[in-house]
C-alpha cells in the first residue's frame, strides 16, 4: 500500500519482506494514519453515546437484559480481584520487587 518492495534475495534474513517509502509515502501514511486514528475515536463516542442510551434504559427498566431482533444486549456487574501494587510496595517492598516483572515495549505516535 505505501513503499515499494526491496527484494532481499541473498541478504540478511531479518529483513525480508522489508519496504523502502520515499518522502511523499511517509507524508501520505503519517496523513491517513492520523486520519484514520481521528475516525476512531469519533466512531468509539458514537459507540459510547449508544451504549450510554441502551443502559440507561436498561436501569429505567430494571433489567440487566434486552432482547433485539437477533441481538441479546446484557449489562450485568461482576467482581474481580487483583493485587494492590501500590500498598504491596509500601507493605513488603522486598517481595514487591522479587516479584516485579519488567517488560520493554514500543510506543507508536504521530503527533
């Protein structure tokens, strides 16, 4: 879609399938993806204002179900239980930390 194909015969592994994207590419990409990323949060407030109706009605109604031509729409509470990081660090910060996992990620912005 945007970029040209390198070919990779005889190279390094790693790099196979890689794309070369000239100046017009990365603006073309960085633009629709900005875009795209604004349609996005559009759509999710769309979505969030639907919701927001359908459960409002369903607490007018009492009910923690709906039935919509094919649809069942359930809004039902549950518990879940996780550990306080916060007061375990301040509690046991020994155990805190034997038990701390560090992982690495990337982050992927156009600003």
């Amino acid at each position: 879609m945007y970029g040209k194909k390198v070919s990779t015969k005889g190279k390094n592994k790693h790099r196979k399938g890689e794309t070369t994207m000239t100046q017009l590419d990365i603006n073309k990409a960085a633009k629709d993806y900005r875009d795209i990323q604004g349609m996005i949060r559009e759509l999710e407030g769309e979505a969030e204002a639907i919701k927001t109706a359908l459960t409002r009605h369903m607490e007018a109604q009492q009910t923690d179900s709906l039935m919509a031509d094919v649809f069942t729409i359930r809004w039902a509470s549950y518990t879940t239980q996780r550990v306080d990081t916060t007061s375990l660090k301040k509690d046991l910060p020994e155990l805190a930390a034997k038990y701390t996992k560090t992982t690495e990620a990337r982050r992927f912005q156009i600003q």
